[in-house]
C-alpha cells in the first residue's frame, strides 16, 4: 500500500514506519519536525516536511497517486502541558486532525489508524481495562484525543472512511537493533528518566507517592514495547480491508510499580539509580493495566516484548549509545 504517516520522525511513527517499508510499503512521512527527529525516519520512507495547521500544506502532501491509508501520530503529547495550556492543545491537536480528515476524505482515502491514548480513562470501574469502559478523558490532552475518535465516527458515517483507534497505554522501549528509540524534549516518561540516573544525567529519580493502595505503595502501570505497538498497527490496517472499523486498548496486561521499573533498571544497567520519593500528583490513579484481550482475540496479536526487564534492556541499549538522542547521530 502507498501510506501517509504523520508524526513519522517521531518515537512510535518512527517505529511503526520502519516496520511499515521493512514489510514493503510505499510510506511518506509528514511532520513538521517541531518534536520529531530527521534521523529517525528511515531512509526508504519519503519525508515531507510540513505542518497539518496548514491545511495548503496538506493538500500538497496529497499531490501524485492516491494513499491507501493514513497512520495519524501527529500531536503535542504532554498530560501536564495540556492541563498548564489547554487552548494549545484543543487548537492544534484537533485543528491538525480536522484539516487531515477533510483532505483525507476529499481525496477518498478509506484507512485511518488513529493513534489514541488510555488517557481517555480517568475514572475507570473495572481494572484492567477494556474497550467497553466509559470514556472520561482525564486531561485536555485525552480530550483531544477523544474528538479525534468521534470525528472518525462521522467520517465513517459520512463518508465511508473505516479506521481503527489504537488506544496505548504505556510505550517504551527502542528498536531492537538500537539505531530508534525515544527522545523527548523534556522528557516526562519514567523509564528514560530512570536510564537518564544511570547515564550520571540526573542525580535521581524522584517517586511521586508511596502511600498507594498498591503492593508497594507506587503506581502500578502497563507498559508496552513500542515494537508491540508498531505490529498492531499493520494488524489493525489489514483487518480494515474487512470493512468494519475497530477499536482496540493496547497493553501488556501486565502492571508494574514504579519501584519495579527502578528495581528492575539497576539490574539492566548495573548503576545504583538512587530514588527519593516525593509528594503524589494530581491526578494519578493508584493502578492502570489494559485489556487486550479484544485485539489478541480478533487479530491475534501479542505483545513480544513482555518482560521488563528486556523492555528496559532495549531502551537501555538505545540510550546508551544515544546518551544524547538524535543529536549524536551523525
């Protein structure tokens, strides 16, 4: 298939590119390079270098033979930001997804993979957690996110375009071979952080909240590889050629405390990675762990990478031969 990316220099659509031409796609890559990285796109992939706010530049994009599918990674990711700068966030998060939809759809493009998040669950009933959970976005971030899914509910309704919304919970990790990886600038996910107190980047790693009602007082999280995450992708964008569009929650369906993610970082990396706990956020439910169960059944994927400690080892090698990202490779 000839496919569009957007946020393709990024840490998943860079992954999900590079799997998407190893498999023998046509893939164009459209970002603006604000957050994302030239070197992470792999070089069999074409790169345009625009922004989805300008909707000319867009249309552009769409110039030469037909895409038979969009992968929509393009937004600004932040849960704290969004909530410090609201109006960013419900501007350019969902101006940039409304100007891909209509040019998407005037050009009768017929697959969409939504990249979503599981921050559209901030008050879930049941853990782990499924498709059918009610959704209460939990920032503005995860609001953004929940407009992108209803906006695809009318353009499927309006226009036939069938799309699958792939809901992550935690990604991490780097490509197996070490050459991609994760590089945020700042960063706010816990396991490059932690990696970043090995590499003598940060004094330590600070623990918001040991007085959980968990095992060991820490949030308990699912984190899942963003090798994992890439296969689902070509997963879902097969299963469209069915007709019927889909919805998927993506994890290892296996939680982890914070102090394990730690625990398990000193023995990958050898370093001691002193810890200090500090106060609890705002915001931050005791437990998150998805329920996969629904894509495993209909698609048959699993996640690889179901280990910690070989999620952490790949980041680990990532990290440590790109102590300073993308700005070491040459």
């Amino acid at each position: 298939m000839r496919l569009l990316v957007t946020g393709g220099a990024g840490y998943i659509g860079s992954h999900v590119t590079r799997l998407l031409v190893e498999q023998g796609h046509e893939v164009a890559v459209f970002d603006s390079l604000t957050a994302g990285h030239r070197a992470a796109v792999d070089v069999r992939a074409q790169l345009i270098v625009g922004d989805l706010l300008d909707k000319e530049a867009v249309q552009r994009a769409f110039a030469g033979a037909p895409y038979d599918g969009i992968l929509h990674f393009a937004s600004h990711i932040m849960v704290g930001e969004s909530m410090e700068r609201p109006f960013k966030y419900l501007h350019d998060n969902v101006l940039a997804t409304m100007n891909l939809l209509e040019v998407a759809t005037a050009h009768k493009v017929e697959r969409f993979i939504l990249s979503s998040t599981a921050n559209l669950f901030d008050a879930p009933q049941r853990i782990p957690i499924n498709e059918d959970e009610p959704l209460i976005p939990g920032s503005v971030y995860g609001e953004t996110k929940f407009w992108g899914e209803r906006m695809l509910h009318w353009m499927e309704r309006l226009y036939g375009l069938r799309y699958a919304c792939l809901r992550y919970f935690n990604a991490c990790g780097a490509h197996p071979d070490g050459t991609i990886g994760e590089d945020h600038h700042p960063e706010t996910h816990l396991i490059p952080l932690v990696l970043q107190v090995a590499l003598g980047q940060r004094d330590h790693i600070t623990i918001y909240g040991d007085d959980y009602d968990t095992p060991d007082g820490t949030c308990i999280r699912d984190y899942v590889h963003v090798m994992d995450l890439a296969s689902a992708h070509l997963l879902a964008l097969q299963a469209l050629e069915d007709g019927r569009s889909r919805v998927y929650n993506l994890g290892s369906g296996s939680g982890y405390s914070v102090r394990q993610v730690i625990e398990a970082a000193r023995k990958v990396t050898g370093h001691p990675i002193p810890a200090v706990v500090g106060p609890r956020r705002a915001g931050d439910l005791p437990v998150l762990v998805a329920d996969s169960q629904r894509i495993q059944r209909e698609l048959g994927w699993e996640a690889e990478f179901d280990d910690l400690e070989k999620i952490i080892a790949s980041a680990w090698r990532w990290h440590k031969t790109h102590p300073n990202g993308y700005a070491d490779r040459v």
